[in-house]
C-alpha cells in the first residue's frame, strides 16, 4: 500500500524524491512526507493529504538537501492520517530520520520499554519506535554504522516490514531493511535509488536489484552492499526493467484506467508472445517445475485475492477440462487459517498482479512449508511471490497504475489458459495439433478485445444514464459467473454501490426477492454453441428478472437472436469459444464501471480506501 522513495547522488534528492512519490500515487495513500540530509542537519516536511499538500508545504517552506533523501506515501494503520502520524519520523534529537511500510507487530512492548528510557514520543504510529531504536543502537555503540544499527532493530522487530533511514553522521548513505514488504534498489551512474517499487525511479535509471527476504542494504552513490541480519554479504539478482517512464504516463487519456482498459490487446498479445517453441511444443518462462513434478500432480489449489480470485475461478474451469486434475480455487486470506490439505503431489497456483499481496505469499509459504509445489502468476518482475514459488509465468501487461486491475485481470486470464495447456502437455493428456489449435484461438483474442473497445459507445452511454442507481445485480452461468463477480467488484471499487453477483442457477433460491422495477441487471451469457443447455436456462432467467421488473442489460454473441426479445440492453461481444469468453465479456464491464464512476465525479485511478498492492494482512 504504503510508498517509500529513496535518493543518494549528486541530484537534488529532494526533488528525486518527490518526483519518485508523484509515480508512486497509485498505491494508494492518506498522507506524504520526505527527508533530506544538508548543511550537517536533518530536513523534514510532511502533510496529511495528498501529495500537493506537501509541495505546497515545500514552497512555503524550502529545505534543500545535497547529499541522501527518503521519502513515503502512508496507508494508516497505527494511528489517524494527520501531519504527526505522517512519515518520516526522527529520534528526539533529530539525528535519524526513518520511513516504514507494513506492521511491526510488537511495537507496544518496544515502546515501553523506550519510553522507560527516556525517548519521548509524539506519534501514535508503531514507526516511531524504529527511529528511536535505531538511535539508542547508534548511541550504543559508539559509532557512525547505521547498518549495522539497522540489523540490530531488525532483529528486534516482528512482522512485516520495509525499514529506509538516513542519519546526519553519515548524509551520504541511505539504509534500508526488508521483511515480508516490497523494496527493489535502482542501479544508476554515480547515484542509487531505492523504491516500492520501480516506477518511482524508472525515469532515472532501468537496471535494479532485487532483495531477498531479511536482507540490508547500505546505499551510497558509487556502492550498494546487501548484507543478511547477520552481516555476512549476500548475493543479489540484478535485471534489467524492459518498460520506461513513458510507460506509466497517462499518454494523452484523462486517466490511467481508460488507457489501461485500452492498452489490453496488446498486453494479451506480449503475454501470449513467444510461447510456442520451433517444434510446436509450449514453453513457459520460469518454469522451474520439472515435467516430472507436474506428472505427479494430483489436486491443484488456486490462491489469488480481489480480482486476481476471479482470474482463478475462470483457471479451474479450464484447467479441469483440459487436464481433468481436481482443482480447488480458495481466497487467499482465508487459505492457511483452515489448515487445508497439501502434500508433495498437491500443485498451488498464486495469482497475484503485485507479487507482494502480504495475503497470498503467506498462503504461498504455508504451502511450501507443507511441501506443495508452488507456481505463481506475476506481472512484476522479481516481486516476492515469484521469488519464493518453484516457479513463475509472468504477465506482461507492462505497469498498471489505476487501481482497479484491468489489463492485469485479462493477462492473468491468458496466463491461466497457457498453464491449463501446458499441463495438458507434459501430462499428455492433448496432442501438440490440439494445442496449436487453441493457442492460435488465444492469438485472436486481441482482435476481437480490439473490436469490443470499437463499439462500447453505447455501453458508456448506458453508465451515463445509470448515475442514480442505487444497486446493480449481475447474473452470470459456467465461466460467466466469475465474470460478473468481477463486474460487480468493479462497480463496489469504482462507483462506491451496491453490486451483487450471482449464479444464474441460484436466482430462484432467493436472489430473486431483490427483483423490483427498474433494477438494472447485468446477465453474461453463455455461447449458444457448445454450451446449449446453460444457454437456454440462463434465457430462462433473464425473463425471470425482465417479468418482475428489472431492466436487463444483456451482453451475449453477436448474432444470438434468442436473447434479444428479453433485452432492454443488449451489448454484442464477439463469437469466442466458451472457455475463452471471459477475456472479451469482461471488457464492457470495466467500460461500464468506469463510465458510472466518472459520471458520479469519482476518481478512477485511486478510489478511495484502495490501495495498488495490498502489503498487509
């Protein structure tokens, strides 16, 4: 959730800082703060609010800074989102500054115990109690080492968390401290950053360092050393980011999720890319799971949360078809607290946008711990969870800022269906020619996604028109229910109302009391072909609704007549198979959700109580 921005170089950190803060927004935040070091004295400025609060703080009153920097957007959690709470936060004296993503969990007792030593504290956050930890270790030994005060504190600490500190003894060192919380180090000349992630400092530089679980790293501008807790040097991945700054710019839309929305058949079509080798055979990047590991699999487990849970249920559909392995789809957050049952011969499957959803990689370490094989779906190179699985497929729909998962939910979607095949591959379960055939399906999809956008005028005009809507109920059967789950998460996450979705077959069994006149309801329906028997009962139910009132809003193949006569609105997708329907079905769900909030004056890219990446459980 939270952002963290670091700087060491001969640039204004200041302003490195800032900047990396303003491309950082999309997290999701309730105040901002920085830090610098200059003229042998510590600079503070932070503000409630968002982060033009503070540069209007920075204008009244200027710090300038020649040496390190840090910088943090704040999610609260230990306190009220006010000026005090806000981070950074120093020692008593004034010495050490320190910013902070995640929980420190036993902040109470270390409070106490600092409190009995004198420290004075002003804010409610558990934050506060790193900064003063980090000068009484300083005190302590004597010295100028903030890294090794650092890994000192750690050890101290429980939870999650992503430690950075700059101190006046040493104004060209940053050091930082991660457990459980994103943190990627940027590689510049003469100068080097450190982020959340690495939109912040893309416009600088695009090598990066990943660090590993309990790892310190001490920043300088011609350095990075990474050490463990203990002080021994560890060994770093470095890559290199294959996106640039204009990347994550807005190019001209009034918001990042309308670009996003239209970016989607390219990002399906860089997922899709390069995944049939020279003989035909499918391969996958990261696929550190031996053929022989798959052929041993009995039962898969999909573990995702929000929208990326919906990506899973569409995977078991497909998966379950195409391999006929029992597949399991759990909400991450609930996973590891009913103590399922894994073993060696148990496959989960982590889908997460971020990597770092604190909920799905404790759920991926609980499985490893059970001796599960874990693969996971990424689109953020080097994040955690693919870190720790066995191996990864990562997405590449390139940075998505809007908050609500758009191009990630339909590359996850791709990703799904080429791990379904994949599987059906080594296990061999299908022919190669059977599964060129449904590759080459896949490839069409940007095509006909490319068509949706074309002619969703009239699905924005609709949203325009359903403003005042109080509720909106989604009907959906086979891979059409994940669908209008995802639909009615858009519209909770977007336009701030009530939307419900429910399986079609379910509507009699209760749902139906909430039908009155003129509810809109949006009903996914099945293809006609293959799947005749759900097409005709979900038919049933649109004129079940349409007789008690409700204004159905139908989306449905184009040339399926039979649904017409019970449409009050009917929007036309192409003709896919039913497998792959949910790639173009959800595409006038997001327009429509996106529509209505902008018609209610919400913001689309950062609704509020969201956050990007939720990094806490």
């Amino acid at each position: 959730m939270c952002g963290i921005v670091g700087y060491v170089g001969p640039q204004s950190a200041l302003q490195v800082v800032v900047d990396g803060l303003a491309r950082l927004e999309y997290r999701g935040y309730d105040s901002a703060g920085v830090a610098v070091l200059g003229e042998g004295a510590l600079h503070t400025e932070k503000r409630a609010g968002k982060l033009a609060n503070l540069r209007g703080a920075l204008e009244e009153h200027p710090i300038a800074g020649e040496g390190a920097g840090i910088g943090h957007t704040r999610w609260a959690t230990h306190g009220a989102p006010n000026d005090v709470n806000a981070h950074p936060h120093v020692d008593n004296d004034e010495r050490v500054a320190v910013v902070h993503n995640g929980i420190i969990e036993n902040f109470a007792a270390l409070r106490l115990e600092l409190e009995d030593v004198g420290c004075k504290f002003i804010s409610e956050t558990d934050t506060e109690v790193a900064a003063h930890l980090l000068s009484t270790e300083l005190a302590r030994h004597g010295d100028k080492d903030l890294a090794a005060a650092m890994r000192a504190v750690c050890k101290r600490l429980e939870g999650a968390f992503t430690l950075v500190a700059v101190s006046v003894d040493d104004p060209d060192l940053v050091v930082a401290a991660r457990r459980n919380s994103p943190l990627v180090v940027g590689r510049g000349q003469g100068e080097n950053f450190l982020a959340s992630d690495v939109a912040a400092f893309i416009a600088h530089t695009r090598e990066a360092v990943e660090l590993g679980q309990d790892q310190v790293v001490e920043l300088r501008p011609d350095s990075v050393r990474v050490t463990d807790y203990d002080g021994n040097p560890v060994e770093v991945n470095e890559y290199h980011v294959d996106w640039d700054a204009s990347a994550a710019e807005k190019g001209g839309y009034d918001y990042f999720m309308l670009k996003e929305i239209v970016e989607q058949p390219r990002a399906i079509a860089d997922t899709l890319l390069g995944r049939l080798s020279v003989d035909g055979a499918l391969t996958l990047d990261e696929m550190r799971l031996s053929p022989e590991d798959l052929r041993s699999v009995e039962k898969i487990v999909i573990i995702a949360c929000g929208t990326s849970y919906h990506a899973g249920l569409i995977a078991k559909y497909a998966i379950e078809h195409w391999c006929r392995i029992p597949c399991e789809v759990e909400v991450a957050s609930e996973f590891r607290y009913r103590d399922p049952i894994l073993d060696r011969q148990t496959l989960v499957i982590a889908i997460s946008q971020s990597g770092e959803s604190m909920d799905t990689l404790m759920a991926v370490r609980y499985a490893r711990e059970q001796r599960a094989k874990v693969l996971a779906i990424c689109n953020v190179n080097g994040s955690t969870i693919p870190r720790e699985s066995d191996g990864v497929l990562y997405t590449h729909a390139g940075p998505e800022v809007g908050v609500a998962a758009t191009k990630t939910f339909l590359t996850q979607l791709a990703a799904c269906y080429l791990i379904g095949l994949y599987l059906a591959q080594v296990r061999g379960l299908k022919f190669g020619d059977e599964i060129e055939a449904v590759i080459a399906q896949l490839a069409t999809m940007p095509e006909h996604v490319e068509k949706v956008l074309d002619t969703v005028e009239p699905v924005r005009e609709l949203a325009r028109s359903l403003a005042d809507a109080d509720t909106v109920l989604f009907l959906g059967r086979h891979v059409g229910y994940p669908v209008a789950m995802e639909g009615a998460l858009k519209l909770k996450e977007l336009a701030y109302m009530h939307a419900e979705a429910f399986a079609a077959g379910e509507l009699k069994h209760g749902p139906i009391a909430l039908i009155e006149e003129g509810l809109p309801v949006v009903v996914v329906v099945p293809s006609p072909q293959g799947r005749s028997v759900l097409h005709d009962k979900i038919v049933s139910n649109i004129q079940e609704v349409r007789a008690r009132g409700a204004r159905t809003i139908v989306i449905a193949e184009a040339g399926d007549e039979s649904v017409r006569p019970y449409s009050d609105v009917l929007i036309e997708i192409p003709a896919v198979p039913t497998l792959l329907q949910p790639i173009v079905a959800t595409v006038p769900m997001q327009v429509f959700a996106c529509e209505l909030a902008l018609a209610k004056g919400n913001d689309v890219d950062q609704p509020r109580n969201l956050a990007k990446s939720v990094t806490v459980e």
